[in-house]
C-alpha cells in the first residue's frame, strides 16, 4: 500500500516520535509505514486520516488501485 505520510508529516515539521506520540503508536509503526512495510490497522488509519483531516483514500492508495489508474 502506497500513503503520503512521511509527506505529511514533514509539512508539519513533525518527527517519527512526535507523529507516533499523537497517534499512541511507537516510533517504529510509524517508520514502517513511511515505508511500506506495514500497512496500518483500520483504527489507526482512521486516527491518521483525522490528525491531518484528510480523507483516508487521500493518504492511503492500494498498489493494485494504482496500476489499473495508469
């Protein structure tokens, strides 16, 4: 699953430890999905997608979904 929130997290000058402090995760959850290696549970995307106030399609966009759009 591709998402935008390393992006988002930098417009706010947030570190990995301040973004995982306000979503009550750690530091590590969030690296790993800065970089694909894990994709978040539904109630933790729907915390990300509050904290920015972005709609969860907006941040999160499934590989498969990507492809078909080319």
């Amino acid at each position: 699953m591709k998402n935008i929130l390393r992006e988002l997290r930098m417009q706010k000058e947030w570190s990995q430890a301040e973004l995982a402090d306000n979503l009550e995760v750690s530091r590590q959850t969030i690296n790993a999905i800065e970089t694909g290696r894990y994709d978040p549970s539904l109630p933790l995307a729907f915390g990300i997608s509050r904290l920015f106030q972005l709609p969860i399609e907006q941040i999160f966009q499934s590989e498969e979904r990507k492809t078909r759009g080319k």
